[in-house]
C-alpha cells in the first residue's frame, strides 16, 4: 500500500552543525511534498513544500531535495539552532487525488 | 497568520460517554479535517469537510461523527468514548478544495479515555 517513512527516527546534531533528515515514499504519483515541523505540546507546522517538477527548493535555513528515481525526499537545515529541535516529518499529495499521507516523523535533538 | 484554534489542550473522559472536539479557523478556509496522531503511526485523516454541511470519511471514521454548520467551525464527535479513542487529535485547514494544499494544523487536543 502507499506509505511515507522515514529512515531515522531519531536524529542527534551539534549546534551549529547541518542536519539531514530523510524521507521514502512509495507513492510515484504523488506530485506534492511537504515537510512540516512539530514542537512538543504543538501542532504540526508548515516547513516547506516541493512539487514534483522540481528537485530542490530552498527557504530561510531549509532546503528540500525530492529525488524521483528512488523516490526519496530530505530536508536539510543549516545551522542548526535549540530552537529546531522537533519532530520532523514529511507528507505527501496527488494533486489528482483527494489525500495527503503523512510520515510518522523524525524526532530532531539539538546538542548545545 | 493563519489562526486553528482547538476548544480543549486536555481532555479526560469516561468509557461510554460522548464527547465533543471542536475547532475554529479565522481564515475563511473551505477545507477542514480531523486527525488523531498516535506515536509511530503519523496522522491519520478521520473525517473532513471541504464546504459547510459537507463531511467525507477519511481513513479511520468508525466510532466518530462530525459537524459543520458553519464555515469556520469543525467539530469532531465521539457518541461513546472507548479507551482505544485515547490519542492526540489535530483539526487542520486549508484554503482550495483539495488535499494538496497546505494544512494549517491546531495545537491539538490530547485526549483520555478511561
């Protein structure tokens, strides 16, 4: 069945240092990506979005990289700050279809 | 900013009674959904509503109802609570009649059943 998962559901980085976290979907006709970022007692918050016409994407600090072939997403902050300590997970949509699977998240440490 | 707010943080209920969950957007969205989270499964759509009066069943519907009179109110009904219903529940919206948009989340209202 269709599924987004996560590599890791754990993740522990130096402040200061880049994190890299790693989303697989099963879905290849999914065309819309999301990555949203959950702090404890909150609800999810929009990070940053892809579609599927492009492989990279870049905001404030994040960037998100959609591979296609392997159908791979990750999003990587730079930087990393207290502050980005989260759960971390991804999403994804058909823009034909009327569903957004979610992944189950990646649980983000930051070191000081 | 777009504003989801959600009528309860915490909520401790007995087996057997009914409760209400409810949420409020101020961003005149026409989509609104009802997620419960549970650790290692994500979010899991129970119910949505993509205009007033309207309701679709999403993945996990039995043992819940919903209501939408207004625009911008979602209100997510357990009619007998059972202890497998504890969980975190999240209201989201979204502004077009599609999935693929972005979802504004609430902060969500963690729930007990006893």
């Amino acid at each position: 069945g269709e599924s987004v998962g996560l590599h890791l559901p754990t993740l522990s980085v130096q402040e200061g240092d880049n994190s890299i976290i790693n989303c697989a979907y099963s879905n290849s006709a999914s065309d819309y990506f999301i990555w949203y970022k959950q702090e404890s007692g909150k609800g999810p918050q929009f990070i940053i979005d892809i579609r599927s016409n492009m492989d990279k994407r870049q905001g404030q600090r994040v960037t998100v990289l959609l591979n296609k072939t392997v159908k791979h997403l990750s999003l990587q902050i730079a930087a990393t700050q207290p502050g980005d300590s989260a759960v971390y997970f991804c999403a994804e949509a058909n823009t034909g279809g009327f569903k957004t699977i979610f992944g189950a998240g990646t649980r983000l440490f930051v070191k000081a | 900013d777009v504003k989801v707010t959600q009528s309860s943080r915490y909520l401790v209920k007995r087996t057997g009674e009914k409760v209400f969950l409810e949420c409020v957007q101020d961003m005149d969205h026409e989509n609104m959904f009802w997620y419960r989270q549970d650790p290692g499964l994500g979010l899991r759509l129970i119910y949505f509503s993509y205009d007033v009066k309207m309701k679709e069943k999403g993945d996990i519907p039995e043992g819940y109802s919903v209501s939408r009179e207004k625009k911008e109110r979602f209100s997510l009904i357990l009619e007998s609570a059972s202890t497998n219903q504890t969980s975190m529940y999240l209201c989201a919206s979204s502004v077009e009649k599609g999935f693929w948009e972005t979802q504004y989340f609430g902060p969500g209202t963690r729930l007990l059943v006893l």
